[in-house]
C-alpha cells in the first residue's frame, strides 16, 4: 500500500530534482554571464588598441628596405630622431636599424619616446596612453609599471585621443614593432609650456635602464640656406648636454625643445662621459632639391 512515508519520499525526491535542476540551471547562466564578459572585455580590448596616425605601408616597407647601419661605439643611452614620418621616414628607419642589436640596447627593459604635444591639448604638461599600439607588424604594449613609477615625480594625464592624433610619439611606434618587438614603451607628449622644475623632476625619476627616444624635428619655417645655421647650434648644445641653452630655443631651432632638455639631464645623470653621435643630417629643402622653400630640417643621432 501507498503509504505516509512513500508520499513523503516522494515529495523529498521532488525537492531533490528540484534543487538540482535549480543548481544546474544558475550553473549554466553563471557559465553564460562569465563567457559574455570575458567575450566583452576580449572586443573591448580589441577596439582600445590605438593605431598609427599617418602610417603608410609602402612607406614604411620602403624605409626598411633600405635602411643603413651606423657604427654605434658603446651601449646607447638616449637617442634623438624625426616624428616627420612622410617626408623623414628613412632616418626613422635607419635609427632603429642602427640601435636594434642587443649589444646596443643592452640591458633596456623599455623606451621611453617623447615629443612635442603640436595642438598643446591636454588636462597637463605630459599625456599619454595605457593603450597598446596596434602596428601592421605586431602589437607594442605600454609599460605600466614604467608609467606609475613616472607618475610618482609629475602628472600625467591619459588622453587616447590625443596620442593617436598627434603624430609625435605614434611615427617611431612601427619601427619598434620592426627592430625592437620584445620591448616595452611608453609614450608621451610634453607641453611647451611645462616648467623646468617639472622637466627636472621627470628625467630624474627616469630608471637607468631605459631607452629615452626625443622624437622631434629641428629648424622650422625658414629657407633651407638658414637652417644651417640653426642646426650648428642645435647640435652643438646636444654635444655639449647644454640644457640651459635647449631651453632657450624656440621653433626656429627644434620643436620640442622640453623633450630635448629631458633625455639631455637623463644623459647627464645616468653618462656623463656619453658622446652624441650624428646619424643624418637633411631637410625638406634638400629633400625637395630647392634652397628657397620654407623648410624643415631633421637630424637623427644616439648618445653611447
């Protein structure tokens, strides 16, 4: 006979199914709700990748192909070269040709690669990005820890936007790809109206080991004949480590004179006895063939 303890079995069976049918569905959206996040977070990653404003794969092909190797003497400290990518992109390429042996890079860890902020935008006086490049030859991640260890000294601001806007830093970001592919870099865009109490307190917090890149362009808006003269003064300071002097310049003579001042009291902390070494030497009037035009000049080099 069907019994008070059979109906109770059976409610207790009913319970059971119940509870693991209720388990096996919070299973199933618990595995759903945790695959849709991590599918979120896989696109969003995705979509945050900054490109390279300007970038021109033949271009770029082109100056790889054809990029020379300059003797470097010793382990490179600093290093200065073009953000010019369309009319400069040779010397670019013949800069990290020139430093992408193991031997010349040495123990960096990472590259630190500043320029000027040309639209002078900006919450404050250094910007950058935590975002990864994305390159036609590989992804160039930041170094976040290279980053906060920075902001410890300054303020530096996140603008994405900006970063992938303004050619300065984004131009050298494939040639790391190319000749440095393992290292980290961090990117930033200094103000021309940053302090030199600020400028003193970034280049000191900067650790040893890394790379300083100044991606910058010399004389402007002068006829090719009179930048000569420019380019003597500006190269001497770089000899000398002059930073008062690159402090008192203006576009006449280079366009992001505070991140000249940087990698100069860098070297000076960190190699005194470091020479500079000139790679190249051009501008756009030679580049064109005609003396008369207003021209920018470009000049590329490392401290070793």
């Amino acid at each position: 006979m069907y019994g008070k303890n059979d109906a109770v079995g059976d409610v207790r069976k009913k319970f059971r199914v119940f509870f693991l049918l209720a388990g096996l569905l919070f299973l199933i959206f618990s595995a759903r709700a945790v695959w849709f996040r991590f599918y979120a977070q896989q696109k969003s990653n995705q979509e945050e990748k900054l490109s390279v404003l300007r970038y021109e794969e033949k271009l770029f092909r082109e100056s790889v192909a054809r990029a020379k190797i300059n003797p470097v003497q010793n382990q490179v400290i600093a290093g200065v070269l073009p953000h010019d990518y369309i009319s400069a992109q040779a010397l670019i390429a013949n800069f990290f040709a020139s430093i992408s042996r193991v031997d010349q890079v040495g123990e960096t860890r990472s590259v630190l690669i500043l320029g000027p902020n040309h639209d002078e935008v900006g919450s404050s006086s250094f910007i950058t990005t935590e975002k990864t490049w994305q390159t036609a030859i590989g992804d160039v991640r930041p170094d976040l820890a290279l980053l906060a260890h920075l902001r410890d000294a300054v303020e530096i601001s996140n603008d994405d936007q900006t970063l992938q806007k303004d050619h300065a830093v984004s131009s050298s970001v494939p040639y790391v790809a190319q000749y440095l592919p393992d290292i980290k870099i961090v990117t930033i865009l200094v103000s021309g109206y940053t302090s030199r109490d600020e400028l003193e307190k970034f280049a000191d917090v900067i650790p040893a080991d890394t790379l300083v890149i100044v991606a910058t362009d010399f004389s402007h808006y002068l006829r090719a004949s009179d930048t000569i003269q420019m380019d003597a003064e500006s190269l001497r300071a770089m000899h000398e480590k002059n930073v008062d002097t690159v402090l008192t310049y203006g576009n006449e003579h280079v366009d992001s004179p505070n991140s000249l001042a940087i990698a100069l009291m860098f070297v000076k902390k960190h190699a005194p006895g470091a020479k500079f070494s000139l790679f190249d030497h051009t501008n756009t009037g030679e580049l064109v063939q005609s003396p008369y035009v207003l021209s920018t000049s470009y000049m590329s080099g490392v401290w070793d």
